[in-house]
C-alpha cells in the first residue's frame, strides 16, 4: 500500500469516530399545530428527540394511529451498533499501521457490507412502524401508512416527514467512501505491478 | 363651561378629521401619519411590549401586548379564579390566606416591575392589594403569582409597591390612617389615637420579600410613592393628604389646607437606626404566602416587625410641603426632580432634590410635626408648571426631557418641559383620564414610543354593553414634538397604573412545559400504573393522570354520599400548549387546568348517589371529546369496595 493510502485510510478510521458523536439520521415533522416541530435523532446507541421530550410525544401522537411505541432499550441493533462501529476503527487503524492490501479488501468489504445492511434494517425498521398498526387505533384511514421516507420529504396525515442523514451519518458515508476509493486504487495499482512483473 | 364646549368640538374635529382620513386614505390630515399601520401587527407577528394593567376591582392583572392593544393573558393574584382553579385547588387556596382568614378578593392597584440599577430588569412584577394589605410577586417566566405578603399596621395598601431603583425594597404606606396598632378607640378620636405607617419590604435575589421595617408617621393618608434614583438613590417619596386629620367627609374636610406634604424618607438612614436597634419590635401578626419548591403555596403565620418613629430616629424623614391634596409623586430619570399630582392644585410643583438636600443641610424648615422637620416649600421648588390642565394625577417620563401629566377633570395629558417646566403639548383624553403610563417612565431608562392613557370613565367609546361599560386605554404616540392618539383598546378591571417592558426582555424565558421529573408534589402521579383509588377513612384520595386523550383511572367505584373527594390530578404531558382541565358534576369547588407536568388537587363532596362524569375542559386533541370519566356514588355505609381501572 501506498504511504497515501495508509494514511487516507487511518483518516477515514478517525473520520468513522464521528459517528459516536453525532446523530447518523435525522427524522424532522412539521404539522399546522407544530411550528416548533418535532424531530428524531438516529444515534449509533440510541433515539432521542431533537427537543428533551419529543420522543414522548411523538410517541403520544403516534397512539392515534395505532404505531407502536418507539422504545429504545428494545431495539438490539442499538446494542450491535456501536460495536461494529468501533470494531471497524479498530480494524481501519490496523489496515493503515500494517499496510496489508488483503486486509484492506476485507476492511472495505465488511464495511460496505455493514453499511448497506444497516440502511436496509433502518428501513425495514420504519416499514415496521409505518405498517404494523394497532388494528384498535383511533384514527384509520383506508390504505395509509405511516413509513417515513429514508430521504427526502413525505406528508403523513398533518405531518410532512423529513429524513435526512445527519452528520454522523455523513461521516460514515465519507468514511465508506474513502475507503472503497483507496481499495479500488490499490487494487489497480496492484494489478499493474503484478502486469510489470508477470 | 367654555372649556368643556371647545374639548367638545375638538373631539368632532378630530372625528371628522379620522372620518375623512378613513375614506380617502390618503395623506392624513393635520400629520397624524397612519395610526392603523402604526399599531397593526400582522397575523404571526409579535407585539413590541409587553404591557401589564392593574385589575383593579378585579384583584388580578391584564396582559397586553403594544401596539396592538391585544389582551394576552390575565394573570390571577388576589381574587379566586374558578377558571383554572385559583384560590380553590388546594395547592394555590393557601395563596389567599390572611391574618383575617381566607380572603377572596382583592383590590390590585400598582404593578412595578423589578428593577437593577433603576433599569426594568424583568425578573418580577409586584402589584399591590389596597383593601386587606398585601403585596404580590409575579414571577415573569411563568406569569404566575408566587408570593403575596400582607402588611400588618396599615390600611389602604395604596401608596405601595414601588420599588427602589435595585428592587431592593418595595414599599407599602396607609391610605386610611387607623389606630396603630388597632384598638376600640372612638372614631371622632382620629387625631390622637390614628397614625399612618410607611413599610419597606425587602426583597431577596430569590425574590422572596419579608418586613423589614415600618416607620409610624402621624395620621394623614398616605397615596402614592416613587424612590429615588441615581443621585437620589437611598429615598423614598410618599404623597400625603388629609393633613387636616377629618375623619368623616372627606371630600370636604380634608380639602381646606393649601398644601399638604410629601414625605421623604431616608431609607438608608432608617437602615442605621434600625441596625442600632433604635426600633421597638411590635407584636404585629400577618401572613406570609409563598410557593414552596414543591409549587405548592404554603402560609406562614409571621409574628413581630421592627417600628421605627421619626422621633426616635432623626434625620429619616423630612416633610416636603405640596400644594392640594398631593396625588401622584413621579421622579424624573435623572432622579433630582420630583413632580407632583396636586389634584386640586393650579400648578404642577416640582421639587429639586438637590435643594431638598441644602434645606435639610440648612435647616431651612418652618416646623416640625411628630418630629418630622418642614421644608420651606420656596426653598425647595425647582419650578411649577403652569397651566397644566385641572386635576393633574400623574407623571410619567419619556427620558428625552420630557414629562407627561394626566389630568383628570380636564381629561387630558399635558406634556411639558422639564428644563423650562413649560407646557408644550397637550392632547385629550376619553375620558377623565387617571394613571398613565410609558414603558419605563418611572426609571431611569423610558422607552420613550407611547404614553398609555389609562380613563375612568368610557361611556361611548365602544359598542354599549349595559350599564357596566369595560374601561378604557389609549395609545398614544410621544415620538414626535406632537402627541396622537393610535388607538383605543378596552381594559380589564380597572387598571389604576400599568407598566410595559420591551418583550425581548422576557419573551425567550417562558416556560413552556414543567418538567415531570421535577415534580415533586408529594401527591403527584408520575406514571399510569401509579394511578389508583385509596380511602382514608371519610377521605377518598383518587390519583389521577392526564395524557392525550384519557384519565388513569376513568372508572371509580366505592365513592360514597358524604365523602370528601380529592382528585390529585397530573398532567403527564410535557409538550407546549397542552394544558387539560378536570371539572365533575356538582363541584362546589371550580376546574381544574392543569399545564403539563403540573400536579393539581380540587376536591369534590358528593351528596347524591349516582354515576357522575367529569371530562377534560380545555380542548386538548383530535378526541377532547372522548376524554371523559365516571365516579359511581353509593349511599353512605355501602358495601360497593373502593375499585379503579389501570391500563
């Protein structure tokens, strides 16, 4: 590996810290009687609100329409999030103090693999809780659902529902990014060499 | 007569003038400028000030907001408040409690808000009670009343609550001089056994007030004060009339001296004699009301306060001589002039604090009552202001050199010079005008925009109502060299003296919600599964929640006639704006509001059997409705158990 490489990889390591941070996702909600608004912050361990207690009335809001309760000690990504995260910190600092082209593949494989994985149970997660209503619930409407989008805007009822990724999830984005750069760069340059010398 | 027909014409004119300025909408006429535009505040938009009206006879206080003149809020203090619970719940009935028992009502006169270095500083609004004396504190984060204190030694709490220019104090003085301490004395005995007390309250940084001392003056009533500031900062100014002493028609008999006095009172030296323990402790009982940090009112029955007499302490208080039944007593922003209201008197005096100061150096005096020495009245005067309008009440400043003088029998402000005491301007009132008021006209910084007059009398001003016509405010434009009145707006009560403040001072400190986790009533019910129904013999203790959009519990059972029903009710709600009420048939008591986070408790005395409902009162959500409940009732000695519903 190049000395670049190395060090483009050691930072795409500590840019990855960022997620312990900062939220990875934010979920904005604006309705006619909201104009402070009501928000959700995705963190690596946690939901909260973006104000002390708008996870509780959300919550609240969210019994009209028969969506569970939103609770996150009972949601065991938020457990094995931080792990893999720190794990793949740990893992990124090795590729860049041994060099190791292998284990720079591997590095950026299980990266991706984790972060694809990781958007596609957020959605899953929310079809879940957009989806799966109490068939009690006060407030029916034939044929809606309650997903909010992963990106962009969506009017939910009186809510428009706005996700964005927040910083910390652009910094694993970036983090990911760098890192499938510089594998494919010392994948080419590899062949190459191997192209010289064979 | 010829006065009164030339008003009447002038009013016309005007009418005319704001007809045809109306229609044309065109360059108004005579450079009134636009008054709509001058206080319209368009759909989502803030006012400027916030502006706070005495309730008079309603005990309470108003809330507007400037220029719009819109009401905003009435905030309760001395009078019950069926509706939200006010003197009736049983954390807030405490509140009302006096060395006289419960009292219901109140007559709210003054509001003051605090001030640091003579400025509004928006921490606190004190407003004084004139009936049963007292003196309350309204916390500016919460617009909630969180101390009353009542004033032993005194009747007529008028000349009260002004503050000193660091809140410091706030003062309290006799209206309606009695025997002091009371005593079975013969009414006709008025000039022996009848005397006046000037009180200074303290107040802490917390906020928290407490009697300081009083000092006992001789018997003439005392009506209204200022304290000094910058230069004259560590006195205090008390108007006073009846010098004559009547004790019985007054309007007559205490109307026949030619000048009355302005008591000035050092309280800085007061301060020294009382720390040399010149004063005499009476037994004076009061009650002292106050919001523990539970938020819950307790009373403490206080005993004792230090008295002090201008005989036993010289130097404290000099007598200033006033023409006329002296009413308002205002000190300019520079604190070395200090106007006063003769309502009967020709001219406006103006006293110079600093020739107070070199007569009292001088011994420039021509008498001496009660030990207290009096000025010569020539010695002292800065200027008279002649010609300013009949019945002249109060001054107010516009800190450009300015002041303005409500006069109430020619109902009319006047504006005048404060360098050549010279009148400038003047513009009408409607009608017979009493206080008025500039934000921060009594401190050393006015925001000098808008005089606020503040009429008795309103008779056609808006569409009729009855015999009982609201009183009326108007607003009135001083940031040019003429007045002109912007707009009329109807007030609550009667709001004797006002006060506004620049809403950026407090408008970003409103509490929205109170933290539930901060709650520590010790009845509160911080969760659903706590919920529950106990009986304590006669007693049935129901603690219940609120959230949107049920009770925990909605079904009681076990509740029989003859009971005693204390519903403990929580709001677990800890959003903005989302405050639920709780009301049952039948209650003797009042609702319930309750703002989320709060712990509330009313109680309710069943004397029929039955099923009764009870149901939120503030509309809350989408099902408002259906949030709703029953208390079943048995005849007394039932056998139905106490029983409850949970999630």
């Amino acid at each position: 590996m190049l000395r670049s490489s190395r060090v483009l990889i050691a930072t795409a390591s500590i840019l990855l810290g960022l997620v312990f941070m900062f939220p990875l996702w934010r979920i904005e909600l604006q309705a006619p009687q909201y104009p402070e608004g009501l928000g959700l912050l995705i963190k690596v361990s946690d939901i909260t609100g973006v104000k002390p207690h708008d996870l509780q009335n959300i919550n609240g809001l969210n019994h009209y329409i028969g969506m569970k309760t939103i609770e996150p000690d009972s949601i065991p990504e938020l457990r094995f999030m931080p792990v893999f995260v720190a794990v793949m910190i740990a893992a990124g600092l090795l590729v860049a103090a041994t060099g190791n082209r292998v284990l720079l593949y591997l590095w950026v494989g299980v990266f991706l693999i984790g972060s694809v994985a990781g958007l596609v149970d957020f959605w899953l997660w929310s079809y879940d809780y957009g989806h799966n209503l109490d068939p009690t619930a006060a407030i029916k409407v034939p044929g809606m659902t309650y997903q909010p989008p992963l990106i962009g805007s969506k009017q939910l009822l009186n809510f428009v529902a706005t996700s964005w990724p927040a910083l910390g999830g652009l910094a694993a984005m970036v983090s990911v990014g760098i890192g499938s750069l510089v594998a494919i760069g010392e994948w080419r340059r590899a062949r190459k060499g191997a192209e010289a010398t064979g | 007569m010829i006065r009164t027909t030339k008003f009447a014409m002038g009013l016309a004119a005007g009418v005319v003038t704001l007809l045809v300025a109306g229609c044309g909408g065109g360059t108004p006429i005579g450079g009134n400028g636009d008054a709509a535009s001058a206080v319209y505040v368009a759909p989502g938009e803030y006012d400027e000030f916030y502006f706070f009206t005495s309730g008079g006879f309603s005990g309470q206080l108003g809330v507007y907001g400037l220029p719009s003149g819109r009401l905003l809020k009435q905030v309760p203090i001395f009078s019950q408040w069926a509706e939200n619970g006010w003197g009736y719940s049983e954390e807030t009935k405490a509140m009302l409690e006096t060395s006289y028992g419960f009292v219901p009502w109140g007559d709210s006169h003054h509001p003051e808000l605090s001030q640091t270095d003579g400025v509004i500083d928006g921490r606190w609004l004190f407003i004084n009670e004139n009936n049963t004396p007292r003196i309350a504190r309204i916390d500016l984060t919460t617009f909630e009343t969180v101390e009353i204190i009542e004033i032993p030694n005194s009747a007529g709490n008028h000349a009260s609550p002004f503050v000193t220019q660091n809140t410091e104090y706030t003062v309290a003085a006799t209206r309606f001089s009695v025997p002091t301490p009371q005593a079975d004395v013969p009414i006709d005995s008025y000039k022996e056994n009848f005397s006046g007390m000037l009180s200074f309250v303290k107040v802490a940084d917390n906020g928290r007030m407490n009697i300081a001392f009083q000092i006992l003056v001789p018997g003439y009533n005392y009506d209204l004060s200022h304290s000094g500031k910058g230069p004259s900062h560590g006195w205090s100014f008390f108007t006073s009339y009846n010098s004559e002493q009547a004790n019985t028609l007054l309007e007559v008999n205490a109307s026949q001296n030619d000048k009355d006095y302005i008591a000035a009172v050092n309280w800085m030296r007061a301060e020294e004699c009382v720390a040399n323990g010149q004063g005499e402790r009476w037994a004076s009982n009061y009650v002292h009301n106050y919001f523990d940090d539970r938020h819950i009112a307790v009373s403490d029955m206080e005993n004792g306060t230090t008295v002090i007499t201008p005989a036993t302490c010289s130097d404290m208080v000099y007598y200033l001589p006033t023409p006329k039944s002296p009413h308002g007593v205002d000190v300019d922003p520079s604190g070395l002039l200090i106007a006063a209201g003769g309502k009967l008197a020709a001219v406006i005096p103006v006293h110079s604090f600093t020739k107070m100061i070199q007569a009292i150096e001088n011994e420039d005096f021509i008498g001496e009552v009660e030990g207290i020495p009096i000025l010569r009245y020539e010695s002292i005067i800065a200027g008279e202001v002649k010609n300013p309008g009949l019945g002249p009440l109060h001054t107010e400043f516009d800190g450009k050199g300015y002041a303005y003088t409500s006069a109430f029998i020619s109902s009319e402000i006047v504006k005048w010079s404060l360098e050549t005491f010279e009148v400038v301007d003047r513009i009408d009132a409607y009608y017979s005008i009493g206080h008025l008021s500039i934000p921060g006209g009594d401190t050393r910084e006015p925001w000098g925009k808008w005089v606020i007059a503040l009429n008795k009398t309103t008779k056609d001003r808006y569409l009729p109502t009855g015999p009982e016509l609201a009183h009326s405010a108007q607003l009135i434009d001083i940031s040019g060299d003429k007045m002109r009145l912007l707009l009329d707006f109807p007030t609550v009560g009667e709001p004797h003296y006002a006060q506004g403040l620049p809403a950026s001072l407090i408008k970003d400190k409103q509490v929205r919600i109170y933290p539930l986790d901060e709650n520590d009533h010790p009845l509160a019910t911080k969760t659903e599964a706590e919920a529950r129904v106990e009986r304590e013999g006669r007693n049935v203790h129901v603690y219940m929640t609120t959230i949107r959009t049920h009770f925990v519990p909605d079904n009681i059972e076990g509740v029989q006639v003859g009971d005693s029903v204390f519903f403990h009710v929580t709001n677990l709600e800890q959003d903005w704006d989302v405050p639920h009420g709780f009301a049952i048939t039948g209650a003797n008591t009042s609702e319930l509001l309750l703002m989320p986070g709060e712990t509330r408790t009313i109680v309710w005395l069943p004397t029929r059997i039955g099923v009764y409902p009870f149901y939120c009162t503030d509309f809350c959500s989408a099902l408002h409705q259906e949030m709703q409940g029953y208390v079943r009732v048995s005849p007394r000695g039932s056998s139905v158990p106490i029983s409850f519903n949970t999630p």
